[in-house]
C-alpha cells in the first residue's frame, strides 16, 4: 500500500506557482515504538507555507525535495503507545499526505467537535493567533481603534469580531470591494478600507477621525507604512505576519522606521502563536463563549482534495479566500 505525499519539487525564487510541487507515492509509513499512524483528514493552509521556503524562520527552512510541512487534524489509525488509542482525534505538526507517523507525545489529543474543521478555524491556529496576538501583545482597551489588514482572512476576520466583543471600533483593510463589504456586513467590521482602490492613507485617515491605537499587521510593506502615520502615541503594533513579502525577490519594508516608533513611542511586537501555549484553553473558553453568543461568525474556506493544496496556498497568497482556509484530505470519523 502506498501514501500519496506532496513535495517542494523545486524552490520558487519569485511567485509561487504549481510548478514548484510535485505528488510523490511513497510507502506507508509504519509507527515505532511510542508512535502512532495519523490519517490526514485537514490540513491547514497558511501563508507561512510560502515563508518557510525563503529560509529558516522559527522553525527550519524547506528545502527542496521535502513534503511541504502543514498543521493537520488527524486520526489515528494505528497506535504503539498507550497516550493515544484509536479513532482518537489529534492535532499535528505534518506534513502534506494521507498519511504520517508521529511520536505520540508531540501530538496533542483533542476534544469532540462539531464540525471538526472549527478545531482548525475558530479554535484552531486561526483563532488563537488572533486570540493570544491582539489580547497578549495589542492589550486592547474599550472605545479604542484597531486596524487590521488582511481583514476578510483567516487571522484577520477574527481579530476584527473579537475588538468589536471587547468594545473597540474596528476598522479592516481588504482587497477589493467585495470582501469589504463582506468585513462589514458579515464581520461587523466599523468600516473597511480597500487597498487596491489605493488612497490607502487618505482612505484610513477618514476611517480612523480618532487615529489608531492598535493595528494587527499581517502584510507589512507598505499597509504597514501607511497605517504606522496614523498611530496614536503609546499606540501598539502586533507583527503577526507580512504576506505581500512573501512571493517577491524584492520586499519593501516601511520608510518611517524608526522615527514614528520613537516620536509616537509606539511598541511594535512579533509573536508566533506556541509563545503563548500556556494561555490555549483560557483562549478556547473565550472564543467558545463569544461563538456561543453570536458576537463570532466562524468562516471557513475549504478545499477538497490533497492534490489541491498547492492551488489552494497559491490562491490563498493572491487573497482569493474569505476566512480559515483548508484542505480536506479525508472523510470525518463517522
């Protein structure tokens, strides 16, 4: 019996295209001692796929001829430890295939939930980077004013619902009217912004009368430059991801650095979301509470088919998704 496997065939030195993958049948993999064989039911896409190929980050860089790594809900359908039995659901560091082996104490068993693509989404990487990223590193107050860019995206959408649950006015960036009007009317957004209508910093000005004390990034470039004018002082930055540099030989970064960080006295923050692990469950109880009282619409963007995912980031990196997006490689458990 054979595993599909999706490679980096090539590493890209420009735009991501499905050149750069290639499907591979490779042998099953067999669980050792204290192991356990995973079916790949979802896999979460992610624009940090496209940054793990220009080089190591908080994890190593890819390299070409690896299986493209991914964070996956899986069964286990095999187990030679007695952490995990079968037909246990567990979240994984994976990689693109039907199936894996891991050892059983770096998988994470999870509760049940109804549909388990929310294990990906609202309580999943999505909702807990913008959890743990806007709570932990922006420390909104009522009556403030967030931006965040990548608004109608996976991280982006949640940031939004959760400043408007705490009280804050929240205004989005997006591409395209569309996905505006769907930051608004569907997230309950204050106001949306679209970039590629440009007037970016005129449009922002007039969306933000009171100026900006929180703005969640996750593009950098030049949205970034744009809406660091506008920050009020003491404001706070939350780096949590720079798409529009990750399919480009040349980045552009902001030309107001570090001159507004020091004029404003404005504190600008990366964080990655296992820097605030210990915090999980506190993040999963709000969201859960939030969900459950309709102040968060959980949205997902769901692909069927492994030999999909290199389509599917590749759109993803050219902002064709609304919400979480995944890959769903197999059949929930019945």
């Amino acid at each position: 019996m054979t595993n599909r496997q999706i490679v980096v065939a090539t590493l890209p030195q420009g735009t991501l295209g499905p050149e750069h993958f290639a499907m591979k049948d490779v042998e099953m993999p067999v669980p050792g001692d204290g192991e356990v064989l995973l079916r790949t039911i979802l896999m979460s896409i992610d624009a940090a796929n496209r940054s793990w190929m220009q080089g190591a980050t908080y994890r190593d860089a890819v390299q070409a001829g690896d299986p493209m790594p991914t964070y996956a809900i899986c069964e286990v359908i095999e187990s030679k430890s007695p952490r995990l039995s079968l037909g246990d659901i567990v979240a994984a560091e994976s990689v693109w295939a039907d199936h894996v082996t891991r050892p059983a104490h770096k998988v994470q068993k999870l509760p049940k939930v109804a549909p388990l693509s929310h294990l990906l989404s609202v309580y999943g990487i999505a909702g807990k980077t913008a959890f743990h990223g806007l709570l932990s590193v922006g420390r909104p107050l009522a009556g403030e004013t967030i931006v965040v860019s990548a608004a109608a995206g996976s991280v982006g959408g949640y940031v939004g619902q959760i400043g408007k649950a705490l009280g804050c006015r929240v205004v989005g960036i997006a591409g395209g009217p569309e996905k505006c009007t769907y930051v608004t009317d569907t997230l309950g957004f204050d106001a949306c912004v679209d970039y590629r209508a440009g007037g970016v910093f005129k449009a922002l000005r007039t969306a933000c009368p009171d100026g900006v004390d929180v703005y969640f990034d996750n593009v950098g470039g030049t949205i970034l430059e744009s809406t660091l004018a506008l920050m009020n002082e003491r404001g706070r930055v939350v780096c949590c991801g720079a798409i529009s540099q990750y399919d480009t030989t040349a980045p552009t970064g902001p030309r107001n650095l570090p001159g507004v960080v020091v004029v404003k006295r404005l504190r600008m923050e990366g964080f990655i979301v296992m820097d605030f692990a210990h915090d999980d469950a506190k993040a999963t109880r709000a969201l859960g509470a939030w969900v459950a009282a309709g102040q968060i619409k959980v949205t997902e963007d769901i692909v069927d088919g492994l030999e999909n995912a290199p389509a599917a980031l590749i759109g993803l990196l050219a902002g064709d998704n609304t919400g979480k997006r995944m890959v769903r490689v197999g059949a929930d458990p019945e």
